[in-house]
C-alpha cells in the first residue's frame, strides 16, 4: 500500500467507531502499543481486529484516493509529516482516520505557531466558524475556544456500506447535517464562539462516486432516517437509477473519551478504582452543559454515554465534548412525539446508559429529557467503578460488549480465552433478546418508581471510599441530591408534548426549563469554591447550601480554571433581535490564551 501510511492504534485514543447499525467489535489494544491491563481480548482478538480493518483500508482507500480527495489531504509523505492514522476496529460500515490537510511546503517552518496557515479551505471553515478574517495577525478567538492546529490535524469518519446491507444507509451523511444545522444556528444568532464550547467543528461531507458500494432504485430497501429522525426515501442523482454509499466526514480531532478515561483509572489498580467526586463533578457540569447547549440550537442527542462523550485535543484537553451524532435528531416545529424512523429502526444505542424512553422504542415515550436521564447514569458510572444496579440483568462482562442492536458474538468465546475460526470471520453480532431489553426497561423503572434501588449504587460508593468517610457521605448527598431533581423533571416533563417550544424557551433565563438545568450544575458546584463570583453562584438558595456543607465539615476544592474549563451560563439580549441566547463563556480558555500570546 504505497499511498497510505497505516498506523494502526488504539481505537479510544481520539474517535472509536460507535455502535452502527449492528455492533462493532469491542475495542482492542492492538500489538506495538499494548497499555498493561487495557487489554480487553486475547492476542488473537487483536489480530483480526489489525487484519480485518487492513483489508477494509486497502478496498476503500483507493477509492477515496482517485476522488477529490487527495486535493485536500496529504496521501504521500510529504514535508515530514505523517499520512494517515488508522484507527482500528472491526467493522462492516464505518473507518475513522486521523489525517493531515494540505498545506504550502513553505508554511512547514511555521509548524507550532500561530503564523502557520493550513489548507484555505480549512482555513476559511475555521474563520467563518470563529467570525476572524485577519489573516495577518493570531486567530484570537480560535485560541479562546480551540488547539491552533485544528485545521491541519482532522479526523475522518469513512462510511462503506456494502450491498448487503440495505437498511439504513448514510448515517454519516444525517450526523454531518445535524452538526451543521448546529453550527449554522450558531452562526445566525450571532453568538460568541464560546457558545460551541465543546461541540466538534464540522469540515466536510463528501459523497464519492465509485462502482464498489452504492444502492440502486431496485434495492429492497431505500429508505434512509433523515435528521429529523424520521424515514424517507432515498433520493437518487438526476438521470440516475444508482447512488453511492460510500461517503466521508472530516470534523474537529478530540482526545481520549470518557470510556477509555475510565478503563485508564481501574488500569492503575489504586483505590477507590474510580474517579473521585470532584473530578466526577466536574465532568457532570459540563455535560449539562453541552446538553443545554444542544438542546437550545433545537436538537436531541439521544445517545449520551461515555463512548460518546470526550475530552478536547490540545490546549482544549479540559473541555468536555459531546460527539457522534448519528443517532441524534432535531426537533421539527410542532413536534409532539420522539423520531419515529429512529425509535423503530435498529441503529444501536448503549443499552446501559439509554433512557426508559429509548429502550420503550415508541415515539411517545422518547423525548429531550431521555438526555438528561443518561447523563445521571453517567455520573453513576463514573462514581461506582462504572457499574450499573442493572448490569446483572445483562450479565456484563464489559461496558462496550452491550448495545440496543446487539451483543458482541464472541463472548463466550472471549470466556473462555479462545477464538474459533469461524467467529474470526462474523461481523455481525447476535441481537440482545426483546426479554433482556424489557428486564432492563422494568429495571430502570423500578429505579425511578423507588429510591430503595438507588441505595444500591449508593452502598457500592461507599465501599469503593471507605477510606474516605467524609468523601463517600458526600457522594451520597450528591447522589441523592441529583437523582430527586432528575427524578421530578422527568415527571414533570411528561405533561410537555411540544418539543420545539421546549428548546425555545431554553433562551429565556426566566423559564422554568432553563432553571432546571441551573439546578442540576448546582448539585454539582456547590462542592467547589470559586475565586471569581459567577451569577450562577450568588443564587441565595445555593449560598445556603454552601454554608450547610461548611457546617457539616464537608471538603470544597477550589476550581482552578487554568487546569480545568469552567462555562459561566449568561444571557445576552442581541440589538435588533427579540430572542435572547446562552454564552457559554470558558473561563480556562480566556486564561490561557492571554498566557500564550503575551509570550
């Protein structure tokens, strides 16, 4: 393969595949960057991982390669610089890589700085986005909110959809236009770029003409979900009965997910195998966040989990991102129901961390709330050594070997330390069993029908921080504190059957949506102290607490925001406009951009 260079790494370190229509193979630490204890297969899972995302590279690659692809990005060692990165997985649909723009030959002195200028393309996508077209002088907004490189580094999501394989194509094409649809409401509103705080810039989709993978108007199924999440049919070129499926989308390169995070931290076999409550916290903040700000540009994430959910890359390596949006729709005016292409479709979800309304699958059980549920089964995780009071019903053996399409097809082999022939060869898993989704549903009802089950993921706190008392009592207070509020927002919420006037009035500060929100980043900040007074922090009810805790010789740590991003949720009324929005305004950012460019 003398076009590409293949480096194959760990799926987790920037962007793993997610589950796609049917499940992907679990990640692999994969031979020449073997992390002690990561390991999640044997040495033969490994190896047909490496052979079978091989082959998948040397069928599409050149295919990529003879479209307009090597017009933007580098496909031969040039300058020193690295090709391609390919992150391995196993596969049927998807390849994401990790690939370098074009550039002048003559900007490579400028590596590492500020004068450096990447491909105009990138470049131009990077100044819209940021509102900065002084070419001459420092992007000051970019280094507020992004790494300076993130026009020459890019991930790419490749889709292949072989002919197989006729439901529900173009999943990459739905996700690129919903994160478009968000950057252009972003870009109207007028809105300071601190606004996308943590919401992965979009480059391009391309679709690529090629006599390998398409669909024709004969296929049995050529129906596709659009992005509002209902089914439509396929639409083919003028004068054409045939249509690609092979696409790519390049986006924003991010760091580790939360997924991998947590796998790092039971690595070091240190008690309590788990994040702490403060670094818990923190990361909870600022995913309601990125939900608030989702949901306030009239879109739903709908797969909230910890694979899904990542750090920044770079000087944004203290910001919580939200990504991998196939599975996410935007909310139509009138609205008054879920999507009803994605509730009866198959695209999978993490079963462990799905709402009650995901795993009901009807349309009037899914709603934005479904969000917020899975966000406190991640904070869960992250403080009970990512176990579930409902991983018995699915006798887990791994956080990853679950979704709502199916169960890995090799974990009875994986038991038992062996790999047989013939599991080497399936992609595709077998599905988890209407049963086993039904105990989970129930399960999860009774959670939130009863707090008696919510002691359960309380008692295993308290034994992971035993050697912590004042800790382990104030996790339980942050717990309980958080699953009451949660609890009523999701009774209360089933009396709102307007969807779109839900994520309107998330731009008043005054509404009773917006203030939910503000509640739930309270339970969360009232364990922090602050050098700077936030119009978050000088609610009465929240000094109250504060002096409570005091009282009760609980431990606050101070929130540094050089290390750790902090968004301080304001409302701005624009000129010439009578709807108002939120600035997410990263504290840590504008610290450190000051730092950088006054050297």
């Amino acid at each position: 393969m003398d076009f590409i260079r293949l480096s194959v790494l760990p799926t987790d370190l920037l962007l793993q595949a997610t589950n796609e229509e049917f499940k992907e193979e679990p990640e692999t630490t994969l031979p020449g960057r073997r992390v002690s204890n990561l390991s999640t297969g044997s040495n033969d899972d490994a190896t047909v991982v490496h052979r079978v995302c091989s082959s998948r590279c040397v069928e599409i690659m050149p295919l990529l390669i003879n479209s307009s692809f090597k017009s933007k990005y580098w496909t031969f060692k040039t300058v020193a610089m690295p090709d391609c990165y390919v992150f391995s997985h196993r596969s049927s649909r998807c390849i994401i890589l990790e690939v370098v723009t074009r550039f002048p030959e003559s900007q490579t002195e400028n590596l590492h700085s500020y004068k450096f200028s990447a491909h105009p393309f990138f470049e131009d996508k990077v100044s819209t986005y940021t509102r900065w077209k002084r070419k001459d002088t420092p992007n000051q907004n970019l280094v507020r909110s992004r790494t300076w490189d993130v026009a020459l580094n890019v991930v790419m999501k490749i889709e292949a959809v072989p002919a197989p394989f006729n439901k529900y194509r173009y999943l990459l094409k739905r996700e690129s236009e919903i994160l478009q649809f968000m950057w252009d409401k972003y870009l109207d509103s007028g809105a300071d770029i601190d606004e996308m705080t943590g919401i992965p810039m979009l480059f391009e989709y391309q679709e690529v003409p090629n006599d390998t993978f398409y669909v024709t108007t004969s296929s049995n199924q050529v129906d596709e979900i659009d992005q509002f999440g209902k089914m439509k049919p396929i639409s083919f070129p003028p004068a054409s009965d045939q249509r690609t499926t092979l696409s790519y989308m390049t986006m924003e390169k991010l760091g580790p997910n939360l997924s991998y995070l947590q796998r790092l931290v039971k690595a070091a076999q240190t008690p309590p195998y788990t994040f702490d409550l403060w670094t818990a916290a923190k990361i909870f903040d600022q995913l309601i966040c990125r939900i608030l700000q989702v949901h306030k540009s009239g879109v739903v994430h709908n797969d909230i989990s910890p694979e899904n959910i990542y750090m920044g890359n770079g000087v944004a390596f203290d910001v919580v991102y939200l990504n991998n949006y196939k599975r996410s729709y935007i909310v139509a005016e009138g609205d008054k129901k879920g999507p009803s292409g994605l509730a009866s479709s198959s695209i999978g979800c993490n079963v462990r961390f799905a709402s009650v309304g995901q795993l009901s699958g009807s349309v009037y059980n899914m709603s934005p709330i479904d969000d917020i549920e899975s966000a406190f089964y991640v904070l869960l995780a992250m403080l009970s050594s990512d176990s579930l009071p409902w991983d018995g019903v699915l006798r887990l053996k791994r956080t990853s070997e679950y979704s709502l399409r199916g169960a890995s097809s090799n974990s009875n082999a994986r038991e038992n330390n062996t790999v047989t022939e013939e599991q080497k060869t399936q992609i595709l898993p077998t599905r988890i069993s209407n049963e086993t989704l039904r105990k989970v549903m129930d399960f999860k009802n009774r959670f939130w029908q009863s707090s008696q089950l919510v002691n359960l993921v309380l008692s295993n706190c308290h034994c992971l921080f035993s050697g912590d008392a004042k800790q382990a009592s104030s996790i339980a207070m942050f717990i309980t504190d958080l699953y009451l509020r949660v609890r009523d927002w999701r009774q209360n919420f089933k009396s709102f059957d307007d969807y779109y006037q839900y994520c309107k009035k998330l731009n008043r500060s005054s509404s009773e949506e917006f203030r939910q929100f503000m509640e739930l980043r309270k339970c969360a900040l009232v364990y922090f102290e602050f050098s700077e007074t936030f119009d978050i922090l000088n609610d009465i009810t929240f000094r109250k607490k504060v002096d409570q805790l005091k009282n009760d010789s609980v431990t606050q740590q101070p929130w540094n925001a050089f290390v750790w991003c902090f968004n301080n949720i304001e409302i701005t009324t624009q000129s010439k406009r009578s709807v108002s929005f939120v600035s997410s305004v990263a504290q840590g950012f504008r610290r450190k951009s000051v730092a950088r460019t006054s050297r």
